[in-house]
C-alpha cells in the first residue's frame, strides 16, 4: 500500500517535473524575453544590461533551477502585456474560475445522476428516449455553440439572464464570490449548464449502464424476494452501489471542467483564469501561458494521484493486483 | 465516411483489374449489410457526403466568393434570409455587416473546416501510427519512453494542448502570421493532441500480431524491420484505425472550430466555420440571428453525422457485437 503510493507520488513528481521543462522552455526560448520587456530603440548596450538583471546570461540549468524555485513559491513573472506579476493576476481570477467549476460539476452530478436513474429504471419511456438523444447532442455539440444557443434564448430573447460577466460580487478576504448577490447567482447559471452539460451527459449515461447492470445482479433479486420495496431496492441498493465509480469519474473530470472553462469563460466573457489564458494565447504572453500550464497540470497531477489513493483504499482488490503486477 | 471506407481498403487492393470484384465483395460484406440495416447511418451518411460535395464544389455554388472583397457590396449589408419580410434575391440564407453572402460564406467555411479536419486527422494518423509501430514492435525502452509520453499527453484535454502548442507556434513565428501559415499552425496543433488514441491502439495490435508465425517468417528471409512493419503489420491493424479516425474528424472539426471561435485560429479573412460563429455572434444581440445561427447548424450537423457514422462504424467492425 505504502510502496504503492509512494511510486505514485513519484510519477506525479516525474510528471511535473516534465511539464516544469516545458514551461520553462516555452519561458525561456519561444520569443526573446528581453524584446518583450524593452522597447525597439533601446541600445544594445541597455538590452544587454537587461538581460543580465533578469539572470538571463547564466547557464541554462542554472536559469532553469531558478525558474522552478521561483515557480514553488508561484513567481512566474511579469506578464507581458499587462506589466503586472503573473500570480497577482492568476489569483486575482481564480476565485471566478474555481466557484464555475464547482457550481457546474454540482448542475452535473445532480442531473446527470436524476436522469441516469430514470432512464435506468423506465427504460422504455418517451422521457428516457428524449434524455437518450439529448446526451448524444450534448457529447456533439461544441461547447460554444450551446453557450451562444442559451444566451439567444434567455438573454436576448427572454431578457431573463445576463449574458455575460459575473454580476456583483462579494469580498471575503482575497476571494470573490457571486454566490451571495442575487445578480451573481442569475450570472452563474448559464455558464455553469454551458460548462456541466457535457459532464453531465457522460454521468447519466455511466449511471444508466451501472444501474442497469446492477440491477440485474443477485442480490437484488434477493432484496426482492425478501420483500422490500421497490424505492428502498432502487434508491437504497441499487444507486448506492452505481456512485463509486459516478463520484471517480466526476473527480477526475474536474480538472477537464477547469480547462474547458477557457471557452465557457470566452462565451460569457466570465473573468476567470480560462478567459485570461486564451487572451494569453491571443497576445502571445508567454508568461501567462506557462504559468497556466504549470498551475493547471498541477490540480490535473494531484487529482489524478488523490483519486488512485483513494481508489485502492476502497477497493482492496485492485490493491491485490497492482502489487501482483509490479 | 462511407467512401474513406471504399477508398481506403480500395488502395489496398494491388491491381485495378481487381476493383470490380472488389466491389461486388463490398455490396456484399456484412459492414455493407449493417449499413443498410441502419436508417439513421444512411441519412448520417447522406449528410456527411452532401457536405463533403458542397464543400468541394463551393466556388460552383456559392453566389459570391466570400474571400473577395471587390465582389462584396456594402449596400447588400445586413439582409435577413430569403424567406423572412426583409429577404432579397439571391441571398438564400442573408448577409452579414459586410454583404457578405451567409451560404456562400458557409460553403467555403465548410470546405477549410473539412480540409483542416481532414489533415489534422491524417497529421496525427500518421504520427500516432508511427510511433505506434515503433512502440510496439521494438518494445523496450523505446516503447517506454512513447508509452509514458502518451500517458502524460492523456491526463490533459486535447483543447489545452491544441491552445498550448498554438501559442508555441505563434511566438516562434511571430504573432502576424498570414492565413495560409495559420491552417499549418492549424493542422499541427491538431495533429500533436490527437495522436495519442492511434499510438496507443496500434501498439496494442503490433504487440499481438509480432508473435505470430508470419511476421516470424518475414523476419526469416530477412525483410528490414520498417518493410515488415508497414507491409505485413500494420494492414493488419487498419479496422481500429479507421474508426478512430472517423470519431476524430469530428474532434479534430471541434477543435478547430473552437480555436477559430476563440480567435487563435483562422482570421476573418479566411473563415472557417468557427471564424464565422465569432463574427456572428457580435451581431446577436443587434437580432441579426442568421448571421451565426445558420453556420452553428451547418457544424452541428456536420459533427452529429460524422459521430453516428463514427458509432455506426465502431459497432459494424466489431465481430463481438455482430
């Protein structure tokens, strides 16, 4: 158990050890630092002056120790076209992506796990088809496109929800929440479906096909004969045994639902980190761009890691075969 | 899709004499049976066709060409669709701010989205299935380092990579790329996040078939390795392929639609599809609704036909399910 944690945690490490290098690369040798920072007639002379105060005239390893010593303690430099820190900007703006996330991870499990249910149990019904070709649309169509679908119809025609920002916000402390104002919560919802619809459809369909093979399993014939009833059978037995793997699938999405936030962020012009990173990518701002991967490959790494833990905690069988396979 | 099919396997068969009785073994074949069993895999497929053919044909159809600014009028600006009270001839579907043709527009939206999807797809088909075949028939080292790259590349959405290896591109090149330079960064974007599902399912099937008598007797008479490979392995390994394919045109068509709706991707001077969409949707709330309205349905349609011909071709080559 403890070996196997242990070699987890070093692939982790290996893992972000790899993407510290790409990072760093992409800090270091895609466009010349010192260009970005300087203006065109600088002279020579002075560029050079720059380029020895940011360290940049030492050797490469050396440039590349203080990259990630800096990057530990989230220095990742001055953003090129907003002449402010990285991180300043990065947490400014991460309270917004993070209360996205969580708010369309919710809206997914919760309609995802409903509809999976129903369309378990009345396999056969109009609804349940309906919610059958609704999940193929969701998995087919692109996110933006449902975005600007939903803005069309309750922005611009119904007039009932914002169609972009994060309405008024609260402060407690450094973090921000839309949580409490009437106007941030009507702000949240369509991101939030826009964002969760895909998950959600990917967990209606995991719980459909788990219900559906648990209810064909012994002991609920079992809890049948005994005599229960149906909704204990269903809700107490059955969907008890379909959310393990519902709860694994949507904690190792969530790392998906933090990038895929990039185009929901961009739909509704939500200031998140997402919507920071493709304006990045738009202006070539290198820094930014690398300190989103580093920050993002970070949660990607550590929910992957936590979940493995976990995994072999609750099911000790897989802890027998992955001792046997190593 | 249905003719990557006949095309593909097409090429496979060495002399043109064959090709009658080639086909004739197709109208025959159990995937041909599956398919005309199926309603819903025959309009997919008639879609899918239609706008492969719309695509191609574009400058035949279109009523303007929407790349030419000498054949746009201000005048036409701002049309609704023919059917609407303000509709005029011959603008079927409207215009947009610069009278711009919207079908026209879409046709050669569609034609660069088709095209980028389409090199994408092979992009990364041919660097997946190398790198595939490397892994799997050296084994070892070789294929450690691979296998360990394409675990790591899986952990992250494709979107993100795409985005990644985009800005890598754009500040190594220059920010002002021209059109043309855009569709490489493009098509290589593309390529470099969808390799890995070829990789991965190629090795699995080179490690099966390298045991086999056949590839022993190759080796025997002393064929060089990358001979066997591409010869004697890999045709072998087609069936997976082809519908990892198919199921990731429809990715790689997203992707880039997404990119372009993002404004990393394809200028305003050469639309794809998803340039269109972005341009379409600052005039939504002016209630010019065509202007994004009808090439979002175009790529929704284009996507939903490709992944039921995807499903449909999953479940048709799979012997297990038959």
């Amino acid at each position: 158990m403890l070996a196997f944690t242990l070699r987890r945690a070093v692939q982790a490490i290996g893992v972000m050890f790899a993407v510290g290098i790409i990072a760093f690369s992409m800090f270091r040798f895609a466009g010349d630092p010192v260009n970005q920072i300087v203006s065109i007639d600088t002279s020579a002379a002075e560029r050079e002056a720059v380029r020895k105060s940011l360290g940049l005239d030492d050797p490469v390893p050396v440039q590349f120790v203080r990259y990630f010593a800096d990057a530990a303690q989230f220095k990742f430099g001055v953003s090129y076209q907003f002449r402010q820190p990285v991180s300043a900007l990065l947490s400014e703006r991460m309270p917004a992506t993070l209360e996205l996330a969580i708010c369309a991870t919710v809206f997914a499990m919760v309609f995802g796990i409903l509809m999976g249910v129903y369309s378990a149990l009345k396999r056969d019904t109009a609804l349940a088809k309906l919610f059958q070709a609704v999940s193929l649309i969701g998995i087919s169509l692109p996110t933006f496109l449902i975005g600007i679908l939903l803005i069309y119809l309750f922005a611009v025609t119904l007039g009932w929800l914002p169609s972009f920002g994060r309405g008024e916000v609260v402060k407690l402390g450094w973090w921000t929440t839309g949580l409490l104002t009437l106007s941030g919560l009507k702000a949240l919802i369509m991101p939030s479906i826009t964002l969760g619809l895909f998950q959600m459809t990917l967990i209606m369909r995991l719980v459909r096909a788990e219900m559906l093979e648990v209810l064909r399993t012994d002991y609920i014939r079992f809890a049948r004969a005994r005599g229960l009833t149906t909704r204990a059978i269903h809700f107490g037995h059955a969907l008890k045994n379909t959310l393990i793997p519902v709860i694994t699938v949507a904690g190792l999405q969530f790392g998906s639902v933090i990038a895929f936030s990039i185009i929901t962020e961009t739909v509704f012009q939500w200031p998140g980190m997402g919507l920071l990173f493709v304006q990045a990518v738009q202006n070539v701002d290198i820094p930014i761009m690398a300190a989103y991967l580093l920050m993002v490959s970070l949660i990607f790494v550590t929910i992957n890691l936590v979940v493995d833990i976990l995994y072999t905690v609750v099911d000790p069988r897989l802890r027998a075969t992955v001792g046997r396979a190593a | 899709m249905s003719d990557a099919v006949v095309s593909n396997s097409n090429g496979q068969s060495t002399q043109p004499a064959h090709a009658r009785g080639w086909l004739s073994r197709a109208l025959d074949s159990d995937v041909f049976y599956s398919f005309r069993r199926s309603k819903l895999t025959m309009v997919a497929a008639t879609i899918t066709v239609l706008f492969f053919l719309l695509a191609i044909f574009a400058s035949v159809l279109a009523v303007q060409n929407p790349f030419d600014p000498a054949q746009l009028q201000l005048m036409n600006s701002r049309i609704s669709p023919l059917w609407t009270a303000d509709g005029q001839s011959p603008f079927l579907l409207g215009t947009d701010e610069q009278g711009r043709d919207v079908f026209s527009a879409i046709l050669y939206g569609m034609r660069i989205s088709l095209a980028v999807g389409v090199a994408g797809v092979i992009f990364a088909g041919a660097l997946g299935i190398a790198l595939g075949l490397i892994a799997g028939y050296f084994g070892g080292a070789v294929d450690g380092v691979i296998m360990r790259i394409a675990d790591v590349q899986l952990t992250f959405p494709a979107i993100l990579i795409a985005l990644l290896v985009n800005g890598i591109a754009k500040s190594i090149l220059g920010n002002r790329l021209d059109a043309t330079s855009m569709l490489f960064v493009l098509v290589i974007s593309i390529g470099l996040s969808f390799w890995v599902g070829y990789a991965r399912t190629v090795r699995g099937s080179v490690m099966v078939e390298k045991n086999k008598d056949y590839v022993a007797a190759a080796q025997l008479i002393g064929l060089p390795a990358p001979k066997i490979m591409l010869r004697h392995v890999l045709p072998n390994t087609m069936g997976p392929i082809l519908v990892i394919a198919t199921i990731n045109l429809a990715l790689a068509i997203i992707t880039e639609a997404t990119l372009s709706f993002l404004g990393v991707g394809l200028p305003d001077t050469m639309p794809s599809l998803g340039t269109l969409i972005r341009i379409g949707n600052n005039y939504l709330f002016a209630g010019e609704w065509w202007i994004v309205a009808f090439p979002g349905l175009a790529l929704a349609a284009l996507i939903l036909s490709i992944n039921l011909l995807g499903d449909w071709l999953r479940d048709a080559l799979n012997p297990k399910l038959r």
